[in-house]
C-alpha cells in the first residue's frame, strides 16, 4: 500500500540515481527498510532485531541516509545522544527503459476529473478541490455545483461518472490501442484498509472489466494530498492502467475480458465515451474514489492514450473494412 512514493528512473544516469542503487543492492539494508515500516527505530534495535554488529547497523545506515533512503536525528539518552531512525519512502517505482517519444501515430488526452459530463452517484459521495469541500457532503446535489470543475478528488458509493474526450483520430486511420489510467481506491466512511469494491469502466457504452481495489486508503498522507484534509479520509489511490487491444481488454496487462477494440467503434463519434463506476449489484460494492493531479500519489488527472496505423487502402490488418465516419 503506497505512502510516500519515490520515482527512480534508470534513463536519467546521475549521482543521485547511483546512490538510490547502491543503497538498495544489499540485502541487509532491504532488510532494515523492511524491519522500519512507519516506525522510528534507534540504531541498537536495528541492530539486534537484524542480528549484526551496532558498527555494521551504522554503516549501512549511513548509507541509506546518503540516498535519503532513511532520515535520523539524535536525542537525548541516559548516557549521551542515540540516533533514531526512520524510513522516507513507503514504496519505489522503478523505470527502465526510456519513456518513447510520442510518435505522431498516438494521441493523448487529460481529462480534469470535475470535468464530467453525467453521473448517478448515491452516498457516500462529495466531492473537494485544493482548497474546500464543494457543496454538501454526502448530497448528489453537490455534483451539479459550478465549482465542480475544479475538483480534485470525488467519490461515490456506488453509481456511475462519464467523461467525453475529444477524438483526434484521423479519418484515414485505425486505432491499434487505447489506454485509460487513473488514481482510484474503493471508498469507505473515513478510509478502511480491508474495504474491497469492483470498479468498472465502460467505453463508449461498452463494458470492458472491472477491477477489485482493495482498499480506501488512509491514515498516511497522500503525496500531493493537501495539509488541510484530514488523516482520518481517504489519502491516495493506487494507479491502474486499463487497456483494449485487437487481442482484448487489459488492466495492468491482465486480461480481463474478450472485448477487442473493433467493437467500440472509435470511428464513429467525435468523442471517446469513458464511464467508470460501482455497479449495485456487483459482488464488491465498496464504492470509487477518483484522485485529481493535485491530490494523493501520482500528479495526474484521468489519462486517455490512442495509438493508430494509417492504411492508405482504407483496410486494416486482418483485410477487413475500416470504420467509417458517419456520412
């Protein structure tokens, strides 16, 4: 469950990057971030809890503090000062490979999540931008406020929430890919660690799978969370990638149905049709929170990718017709 998150890009050779390696190559400072959790430890219990010299504890120490891995302060003790311990991030994501150029074959889209244009959502449900509340808490009233465009994290208990993208795919093209990712959690009075919800996501009316979140995180703050929103409420979600292929529908790269990207039929509208909700008869109804680029962990809002090939003879791969527009 991510708290404070630290981004290492392996493309970006640097000495900070080189610290960050170093410091996790070893397995007994794996095993000192491990043992830290959320606490704050002095250097003795380290040591004993692991089973090495104190003069070993501090060296490995020392080395995780120069890459910022685990920060210290000393305090006063019976005999002298001992340094106490803490760890900085709760969880690293890791990128290996170069992030591609976009190429002029893919077209990508941010959509503000107060940025809706439908919904049927049933409490517990409100919606917050950086600054306040917008309307009334637990009221579906309140989504109709001309503040909620400004939102920067919303949630439901169970029901629904539409966007419409703007489609930029070229007549003369077919698309090969399309991708939606999102910060989302289930959503729980307050927050709840064991609180499992089904969450699905329609394109353009289509059903293409739903996930399970596990949990309504809290109790640790967000990333981008601001200081006014209380410990007690939701803090930060995780962040999922659904995708649709000719070979069908992914979250995360898992397959999660038979729905290929030939049955939205992307040619036909000049937008992109995206719902994500909480059905009331699913077997998890733990209802949705949707995070904005100033709240929680990942400085993003709701994310629509589309790759495309052009064909010049107006067939795709498989030698069948491609979509036309309407007219």
């Amino acid at each position: 469950m991510p708290g404070k998150v630290l981004f290492l890009d392996l493309t970006e050779k640097n000495e900070t990057t080189l610290l960050l390696l170093k410091a996790l190559s070893s397995e007994t400072r794996l095993a000192i971030l491990a043992y830290l959790g959320e606490r704050t430890v002095n250097l003795n219990e380290i040591a004993a809890a692991l089973q090495i010299a104190p003069s070993s504890a501090t060296t490995h120490i020392q080395i995780l503090e120069k890459a910022d891995l685990v920060r210290t302060k000393f305090i006063p003790a019976t005999h002298g000062l001992q340094k106490l311990c803490g760890r900085t991030y709760d969880d690293v994501h890791i990128r290996l490979e170069k992030k591609p150029r976009e190429a002029e074959n893919t077209f990508t889209v941010s959509m503000p999540i107060g940025q809706y244009i439908d919904f049927d959502v049933y409490p517990t449900c409100g919606l917050v931008n950086e600054t306040q509340m917008i309307g009334l808490l637990d009221t579906p009233a309140s989504f109709y406020e001309p503040e909620h465009i400004s939102a920067q994290l919303l949630w439901f208990g169970h029901g629904h929430i539409t966007y419409r993208f703007p489609n930029h795919l070229p007549s003369t093209a077919i698309a090969t890919r399309l991708e939606l990712s999102a910060e989302i959690c289930s959503e729980a009075p307050l927050h709840h660690l064991d609180w499992p919800s089904d969450i699905t996501v329609w394109i353009n009316g289509i059903e293409i799978g739903s996930w399970t979140s596990p949990a309504d995180f809290g109790g640790s703050r967000g990333v981008l969370t601001p200081a006014w929103w209380e410990l007690k409420d939701t803090q930060y979600g995780l962040l999922k990638v659904w995708s649709v292929t000719p070979e069908g529908s992914f979250i995360d790269g898992k397959n999660i149905s038979d729905v290929q990207i030939e049955r939205l039929k992307l040619k036909a509208r000049p937008y992109i049709e995206v719902r994500l909700g909480v059905k009331e008869d699913a077997q998890n109804v733990g209802g949705l929170n949707i995070f904005g680029e100033r709240f929680g962990n990942y400085p993003q809002p709701l994310v629509l990718k589309v790759t495309f090939d052009y064909f010049e003879t107006g067939k795709n791969r498989a030698g069948k017709d491609d979509y036309m527009l309407p007219g």
